[in-house]
C-alpha cells in the first residue's frame, strides 16, 4: 500500500502531464508517498493522471490489469499507458463521482461504508477461471522477501482459503468511487489485482475504516457486505498486510 493525501495547492503539474492535458486546466487529486501523483484533466473529454516519477512504482501492472477488469468490474477505461525520462503516465477517462474519501463523504461515512462493500462483493462475485494474476500468502511472501522484507515464518501458516476470488489487493476506502446518490461507481488502483482469499480484501478494507473515518463502522461493513466477521481470518491477514504489502 502507498499511502496517499491530498497534495498542496502549489504542487508542480510534471511535465509529461501538461503535454498530455494540451493546455486543457489541470487540478491535483493525490499524492501517494513514493512522490507519485493523481491529476484531473478537465474539459470536453475529462481526463484522470495516475503519474509516477523516474524510480517510483510502475504503472504497467494496473494499466494491464485495468484493461482486463474494464469487460467485467466498473473500472475506468484506460486511454493510454506511456513511460518517458519524465516518469510513467497512466492515462484514464474520468468518471462523474467522488472517492470515499473526499470531502463530501467523509461528511456520510456510513453512506461511504456501503458503497465499499458493494463494490467489493461486486468484485469478489466474478468468476476466477481466467484471472491470470495471483494476490495469493505465497506470492505475496515471496515477493516481499525478494524485496528484502523480513516476513515471519509464522506467516507462511496462512488459514484455509474461505472462498477464492479476485481480490483487489489494497481494498482500502479511498480506492472506492461514489456516484452523486452515494451508490458504489467504480474500483481504482488495481495494481496489486490477483486472485486471494476474499478475507484478505475484508480485514484490510475494514481495517482502512478506522483510518479514514474513525472508529464504529466495522459491524455496518460487515452487514452490508452480508458476512460475520471471522476474526482468525482477520487477524492473519491484517498482520500479513503488515509485512508483505
């Protein structure tokens, strides 16, 4: 997960960024803490930037699997996916809505809490036959050691898959998109997209809750989404989440 804000009024639009808008208005959304950006191209055929500068997390991952997902999960439509000496560009259409966290719905957290849990039974609801991509303790392990991560061996004990589904991989609220009416509109970054036991979404998701909203809104997730709470499940992926993403 790379934590994102909301970034300064007078933070620099990148370069690769302006050509893109063509002197169309730009505004920034995001600023995760890798110094990659979200910027809103606005206009006639409004545009979303996910920017991420020379070094920083590539993009090519979501573009792909963007583009996979579009056919069968309300995501944005890629327009584009380019990289250049002034960083990596993931050109998306904008959607008319707000994320869960914006202003408007941190106002109406328990509208907001709905709508992610819509939109992830939505998504766990898809067939996997011919996901191709795996968010599975295994991989997830696998990678953060080859990044030189100290993942406890205790982790590799992971529970019994509850129910295999196409997990987004970083569940969290701000990665839910409202409509104006506050229903679920659309899943964004959805780069880490595999197929994971539906728990490991469900204890980062709600774990997200507290973050963003404050605490109390776990058992509203829990009823919307139509489960109880499996608290080993929970727990073993939160602590998973820890170390390994």
């Amino acid at each position: 997960m790379e934590l994102a804000s909301a970034p300064p009024d007078d933070a620099p639009v990148p370069a690769s960024v302006l050509e893109i808008a063509g002197g169309r208005a730009t505004r920034m959304l995001w600023r995760n803490e890798l110094g990659g950006l979200t910027v809103a191209i606005d206009g006639d055929d409004p545009l979303v930037v996910k920017w991420s500068p020379p070094g920083g997390p590539a993009l090519a991952d979501e573009a792909e699997r963007m583009r996979w997902l579009a056919a069968r999960h309300p995501v944005p439509v890629v327009r584009a996916h380019a990289r250049d000496d002034d960083g990596e560009a993931l050109v998306m259409e904008a959607l008319l809505g707000e994320g869960a966290v914006s202003q408007r719905w941190l106002a109406e957290p328990e509208t907001a809490v709905r709508a992610i849990a819509d939109g992830l039974r939505r998504l766990h609801a898809l067939p996997v036959d011919d996901c191709p991509w795996s968010w599975l303790p295994a991989d997830r392990i696998r990678a953060a050691r080859a990044l030189g991560g100290v993942v406890s061996p205790s982790l590799e004990r992971a529970p019994s898959v509850d129910r295999l589904v196409v997990g987004h991989g970083d569940a969290c609220a701000p990665n839910t998109l409202l409509g104006d009416t506050g229903a679920f509109l659309a899943t964004v970054d959805v780069g880490s997209l595999g197929l994971a036991d539906r728990w490991s979404d469900l204890a980062v998701a709600t774990m997200s809750l507290e973050w963003n909203y404050g605490r109390g809104y776990e058992p509203l997730f829990w009823h919307s989404y139509g489960i109880e709470p499996d608290a080993e499940r929970v727990a073993y992926y939160r602590a998973l989440w820890d170390v390994a993403d």
